[in-house]
C-alpha cells in the first residue's frame, strides 16, 4: 500500500512538471507540425526516383555495342560500381537473383561504352532480401562522390523502400545517353 502512494506521487509530480513547462498551444503546434510532415513525406523527391527511371522511356536493350563479360568487375556499366554483382550470384546485369527485390532508391554514375564510345546514365540498384552474396566484390570508384553527395555516392546501403534491408548484390541499369557525349 505504501509503496503504490510512492508511485503515485511521483507520477502526480512528474505530470505536475510537465503542465507547469509545456502549454497546450505548444503541443497541439508540435503534433500539427509532426503530422504535417508525416504527409509530406510521399511528396518528397527520393521516393519518386524509381518511377520516373521506368518512365523515363530509354530502354535498356538498345545500348548498341555491348562487348565485355557482365560478369567482370571491368564491364563498362561498372564505372561506379561498389558491392557484389548480380550477374555472379544467379540474376544478371540487369535483373536481381530470385528471392531478393530491387531497391527502387539507387546511386547513379556516367559510364563510357566502349563500343560505341558514347557516356551513358548508369543506375545501381541494389538487391535485397537475402544474406550477402559472397562472390566477386567489385569496388570501382568513378566519379564517386563523398556521402554528402548521397544520390552519387556508392557507400550507402541503398536497401530503402525494399521489406528487407539485407544487402545480397547490385544491378546496373542504363537510363539513357548522358548529355556530355563527347
């Protein structure tokens, strides 16, 4: 008996503190910004990307010249590559292996095909879902960017959006001809 008043009285002074320090106005301004910001989240940029990169209307399959093994860490499509590629853990260059969904947040870079001699928009996308994948780790840094720069930066773990945050590989997807052909 005693000891529940002890609790009870701390919990009296405890709310007691709280009312004396905090209006009304300030908490129903706090949760209206909280709320507010919760429904603008959607709206933000980042979470669009994948979107406009399928709507984007370049098909993948058309970059002309492909020469090299997508299984090398030297494919062209790998400038800016930083994990294990997907080709070498049973998807492809562009395709995640079975059991593992692809991140629709990515890092992008400018590769150079070698075929055509024409820079391309690359997407690395990362798949997700199950444990490392183990085999050929590649770590080219062409035209990486401090992390500061995230959506060019390839040392982020780029499982976002996906149900799962285990990093398995990373695809590479051309998004189109990059504007500084040359």
């Amino acid at each position: 008996m005693n000891q529940q008043h002890w609790i009870d009285r701390r919990l009296e002074n405890w709310s007691r503190k709280l009312a004396w320090h905090t209006s009304r106005r300030g908490f129903i301004a706090k949760l209206g910004t909280l709320l507010a910001g919760a429904a603008a989240l959607p709206l933000l940029p980042i979470s669009r990307t994948m979107a406009q990169q399928l709507d984007s209307g370049f098909d993948d399959s058309t970059v002309s010249g492909e020469e090299g093994d997508p299984s090398n860490c030297n494919y062209w499509r790998y400038c800016g590559v930083d994990g294990f590629l997907s080709s070498n853990c049973g998807g492809t260059h562009t395709s995640c292996p079975p059991g593992t969904e692809m991140s629709p947040i990515t890092w992008i870079g400018t590769c150079r095909n070698p075929a055509d001699g024409r820079k391309y928009l690359v997407s690395y996308n990362d798949c997700c879902g199950s444990g490392s994948c183990g085999t050929n780790w590649c770590e080219r840094n062409d035209n990486d960017r401090p992390i500061y720069v995230t959506p060019k930066s390839n040392d982020v773990l780029w499982c976002l959006g996906t149900s799962s945050k285990a990093y398995n590989s990373t695809v590479a997807l051309v998004l189109g001809v990059s504007g500084e052909n040359s």
